[in-house]
C-alpha cells in the first residue's frame, strides 16, 4: 500500500490578487494583495464605523482586534498566545524593545549590532541614546562577527535575523544562547523573517522579538508592527513609551502610568483597525499551511533562481549565502548597475528591488510563487543582461523609493 | 439695497453616512464616516497596493501622502505649509514634542501640566522621564492654576488646549506668552481643537503643537496623529525617535541617522497608507468652509442644547464652562449616573459619552448637525431622565469602552 499522497498546499494563488503579466520577487517589501482585504476594509468602514461609529469598538470588536492579530502573528512565530502585541510601526517596537533591555541590565552600557541591520534599527537607538543623555554606545560590527563581540559589557544585543540586503540569516538559537552567556538581553528584528522562515521565539528564549506585517504577511502598506516580550519578564518590563492602551484600565483615566499586567502593557495608542482588519484577513492565507512548508517551498524557490540566474547572466554575483540554511527567503545579486537593471525588469514585469549601493534583490514568497515563475523571472533577467537593455537612460532614472 | 445673502455652509450633512435614526453628538470621541472615504479606501487597496504593489509609493504619491495630508490639517490649524508631519498616534507624537523640548532647555527639569489632561500625555511624560532617568519632574497643577505655577524652573508647558471631559478651554495665546515669559518651551496638544475651533498656531508662537485626526476630523478609527514644529525651530530639533522616514536620504541606506531638513525629521516609520489615504478623503469635508464659521455654528449648537437641557432636566449639572469663549465644541454635564443615563440615551439613538468619574459628554460637530439635532437629542435625554429610564438594570454593564 502507498503511503497516502499529501495534498499540494503551495502556492496558494487563487487567494492573493496579482496583476496579470507581473512577477512578483518583491514580497520581502512589500507583499501582494490578499484576496477579501478590500472586502475586509470595506466592511470595517461602512458596517462597523459607519454603521456602529463609537459603538464599534465594543460591537465589532476592535478593542480586541490587536490582540487577536497578535495571537494569529505569535503562531508564526513560535511564540505563545497573549506574548505578542500590534500596533505603531517597527521603529517605534525597536524602542520599546531596546529601552526596556537597557532598564534590564542597568550596569551595562553597550549595544551591539551589525553593519547589516536595517538602519532604522541603527537610528532609534541612536535616537534612544541621546534621550537617555548617558554613555551609552551603539557599537557595530561585521554580521559574521557579533558571535565573538558579544562581551560582558554588553546590555543589549540587537539583530535582525534575515539581512534586508543579502539574505543572510543569523542562528537566531546560537546567538542567543551566547548573548545570555554573557548576561546580555536578545533582541530580535523579524522583518524578513515573520511569514518567510520557521522562527521559535519560545524555544529560542530570547527577551524580545519585533518585526513588521507589510513584507511576507502581506498586511498591506503601513500595516502595523509587533513586539513580542517572554512572558515570565513581562510584568517587570518598565515601557518607555507609556501610552494609554498599555495601562492596566486605559478607560479609569487615571492620573498615573499603571502598566496592564500582560504583553498589552507593550501598547500605547489608538490602533489602526482599518490596517488592523485587512491585516487579520490577510493572514487567513496561511490556515493550513506551516511554516515548515513554506520554508522548504521557500528553498526550492530560491536554489532554482540561483541556479538559473547563474547558469544564465554571468556578470551577476551571487551577494546571498549559498547555502540555504544560512540564507532567509530571498536572494540577492550585486550588479554595479543592479538599479538600471531592476527598472529595465520593472518594465518587463518582473518586480524586484535595488538596495544600495548594488544590490538586486529578489524575494520569494511561496504562497503565490511557483518554480514556472521563477524560471521565467530569470529568462527575462537574461534577455536585459544579454541585450543590455539596461544600458537605456530612462532606466537611470531614480524615483526616491526603489 | 440689501446685504448679499451668505450662502449656508453648514452643515453639510450630504458629504456624510450617518445611519438613519442616529444622533451623533460623539464626533469628540470618534468622527463619522465621511463619503468617499470607503471608496477611497478601495482604491488604494486595489488600484494602488492590488495593482501598482510596491511601485506605489512612487506611482501612486504613497510617498508625498503624509506631507499632503499634514499641509492639509496646517491649514485648519494657523500652520504653514509643511509644518505639519503625520503618522503614528498622538502618544507618540506627545513623546517627540515633549523630548525636543526637553533638549531645548537642558538646565530645567520641569514639564508642567495640568489635572485635566487626557492621561496619555501624563503617561507619555512618566515613560520619557524614565527612560532618560535623571530627575525630572512631572508637575500638574489645576487647570485653572496653570498660569501662576509657571516659573523658571519649567522647561516644558504641555498642555491640552480643551479638556477632554468638561470641553474647558485654555486660551493659547495668553498660557504661551506666559511660558515664553518664564522662558519655557510650550506644547500645545489640539486632540479636542483640531477642526472644532479656530487655532493660531503661528500667532501663538508655541514650539510645537499634536493632535489626533479621528475626533473632528473624521479620518476614522486608528487614522494617523500630526505634530507641528514651529518652523524657526525645526533644524535644532534632536528627534528622540529616529526613525528611517525621518532622514534627511531614507533610501540611501546610511549607518548614521541624519535628520531631514525640515518638520521631515519627526517621521519616524512606514505611514498607514489605507488610513491616510481615508483621511485625505475625510479633509475634503472642510473645503469651502472657514473654521470661524465653524466655531460660530459649534457655539449656535452647544449654547442651544444647555439652554435645552437645563430647561428639561433640572438634575444635570453643567460641567463645562458656561462662557463659550471658554469652552470648545463639547458640552459635558455632571451625574452621579451618568454611564447608565449615556447607555440609555444610545440605546434611544442618541449617541453621547461618558468619561468617568460622572460626566456625560456631548460634542458638537457642526459639519454634520444642525439646532433641530440639538433639540430632539435633549427631548429624548429630558425623557429619560424624566422617566428614569437609566435605572434599568441592563444599563449598568460595563462595556470596555463607553
């Protein structure tokens, strides 16, 4: 007897809105359109703030929405129920987050990161430091050598998995490991990580993990972000950012700041339930799928662009590790006129992104990407670099987003 | 010859959806939908995100939208063009302003406030004060007590022109004088202000001023806050809150933060696109009227409905300041049951609030009612409180919020 044939869950097409003609490597900016988001927000306009107006956030449950999008997002990435909060955006949970692991470790002085790391993570400390007025240092190092910098003096260690640029992924379970060693507090960036590769948060015990729910989530542009905080150090964590909805009864008006005694307290202001509901249906595309799925999805996808890219267009330097377990869900090539060559794809219907200073970067999202696409996403990579085609001037164009 | 006769402007009740049967005097908690904006909404879900994905932010002017969204508000607020940025929530934008002012005047540790601030701003100060750690103070005093307690050791005055409960509003020329005079920084939130009274934020000459966009507004539930900066000032500004969007070359990817050239600076992360874009919409509202001739209907209304209320329930206790050059666009009464008598008057379609610990709050947003709103909302309250309708038990459950 066969052992009974697994249903093929992936991709998932029919549930997301795709132009015809486009091929999307783009999801790690921002992800397509869910199929019913529009509905979603529709419904959220006219029916509940239409209809119920301020009645609303108790009758269609909008006080409640950040939580139930958090519980959803905290399945993802193995994470608990209630440890995961939404709202604001990434910058603002990388604060949170930083803030709350320096009050942690109030004799330490350092923060440590990698050149890597996505600037705003780099800003807001920087920002962080200055409020604080103290010695503080923000102190940066090569990606592959944080392992060796993480000393004693370090309070804060802050690093996002999966590098924006080249897709290089940290060894989240190892880092933290040695970042605890040390006595430091572990922060966690999953912007390319939540929705693309197999996290866990529990497992991994770091203190704190932040991301944002606009890239492999496909929570829209300016979703909203999430902060997750270990659940034993929650009800000792003294939030910076100490708004309303993270007080313990937002609706007492009390004088005083009294935190809500759970991952709440790690909220602050109104939340956009508009970008809140189409969030919430968009990760309704992940019911029946794991993230073990979607990641080996993941790597068949993104060996096969390799494989193609290279065998194909020569002058294109692989910038991602080549080993998938070292790399997250996309892939990267440098290219000195890589941004010429994105617009002259662009045009061509193939959408991928340029990073400075010659980065081409391409991500792949399994939910409503095959290996036909990928394969044809790198024949027309081929035709622009055969042709030159991007040697064209209209393509030397910057637009200030690219 | 007679004067010619003004056209009516007011109110525009055509440019809303406000469900049959309702009378909404909570335009003070959360404004009512605007039309268009739900069709606003869909286009940029499905035009721009479905169809245009990441090419939007460019295509589409996602990335110009808080900019024009915040000249817009400027311009209900006595601001100049492009003095006004938005995104985030009105906790966050507190945080920015009272962190820059605290920078300004590094040899006081004073921000003075008053009780009847909307407790965020509170908290919002409590958060900063420990993040920096070193010994500020938050000092409130009364309301009316403000101008005597500012001195020279104050280097913030923040405050909430018009008090969220009794609608007492401060007058914001004579308080910045006074915290100028004491060489204080003052911020001035405009939560209750904003598109219900005329504001001189140019004249006044404060520092910086925050606000929400769902009240008055109408830009719906979660729509993005604003924060003015007075022009001469911008440059000097540190933000505390360094975010990628508020450097001066986003996209150029820089390891260091370097502050954008003008009120640019105090963007911090990605902008809610769906939410601001429904805010663009709900502005259309405010074309061809004045905010005098705002305010002149707002005091027509509330001045209607105390002479109405008093005159029919002799129990309600005014609560607000009976001068309406001293109120904003709310009208607040005193009793002991308020919550019940609120839950009874919505379940009669009329739709109020309450604040704890007594007050039952009416606002009155002129864009959408008229004086015949005004008085069948205060029969329909004289027969509840005549009938003491409120003591049914089933008025008494707490909902979250109320």
């Amino acid at each position: 007897m066969n052992a009974p044939v697994k249903p093929l869950t992936l991709p998932k097409k029919d549930r997301f809105d795709i132009p015809d003609g486009v091929l999307y490597l783009d999801g790690n900016s921002l992800g397509v359109l869910p199929k019913g988001a529009a509905e979603r927000a529709a419904r959220t306009i006219t029916q509940e703030w239409g209809g119920e107006l301020i009645k609303a956030w108790n009758t269609a449950g909008w006080m409640a929405l950040p939580q139930v999008v958090g519980d959803r997002i905290a399945s993802l990435i193995g994470a608990p129920e209630g440890s995961v909060a939404t709202g604001d955006t990434l910058s603002i949970k990388v604060y949170q987050a930083v803030a709350a692991g320096l009050k942690m470790r109030p004799d330490r002085k350092v923060i440590l990161s990698d050149t890597g790391n996505f600037p705003t993570d780099l800003y807001m400390v920087e920002g962080l430091i200055k409020t604080i007025g103290k010695d503080y240092e923000l102190r940066t190092v090569a990606p592959e050598a944080v392992a060796d910098a993480i000393c004693e003096d370090v309070a804060v260690v802050m690093l996002t998995q999966v590098d924006y640029r080249t897709g290089r992924m940290h060894d989240m379970a190892a880092l933290t490991k040695a970042a605890h060693a040390a006595g430091a507090v572990m922060i966690w960036d999953l912007a390319h990580s939540a929705g693309a590769v197999p996290v866990d948060l529990a497992g991994c015990h770091c203190e704190f993990a932040v991301g944002c729910s606009y890239k492999y989530l496909n929570g829209g542009p300016g979703a909203p972000a999430f902060i997750y905080c270990r659940p034993d150090l929650v009800e000792t964590v003294e939030p910076a950012l100490a708004g309303w909805l993270g007080h313990d009864a937002p609706f007492a008006m009390e004088m005083n700041y009294r935190p809500a005694m759970s991952t709440e307290r790690l909220r602050i202001g109104t939340p956009s339930i508009v970008q809140l509901s189409i969030l919430d249906e968009a990760l309704n595309a992940f019911e029946g799928v794991t993230m073990d799925e979607i990641r080996a999805a993941s790597i068949r996808l993104s060996e096969r662009f390799i494989q193609e890219v290279e065998a194909r267009c020569p002058m294109l330097v692989l910038a991602s590790p080549r080993n998938p377990d070292n790399r997250g869900s996309q892939v990267s090539f440098a290219f000195e006129n890589g941004y010429e060559a994105i617009q002259a794809l662009i045009a061509r219907g193939v959408i991928g992104d340029f990073r400075a200073p010659n980065i081409m970067r391409f991500g792949f999202t399994p939910l409503y990407l095959d290996e036909t696409d990928v394969v044809k996403a790198a024949e027309i990579l081929e035709g622009i670099m055969a042709s030159e085609a991007w040697k064209d001037p209209k393509y030397a164009v910057r637009a200030r987003v690219t």
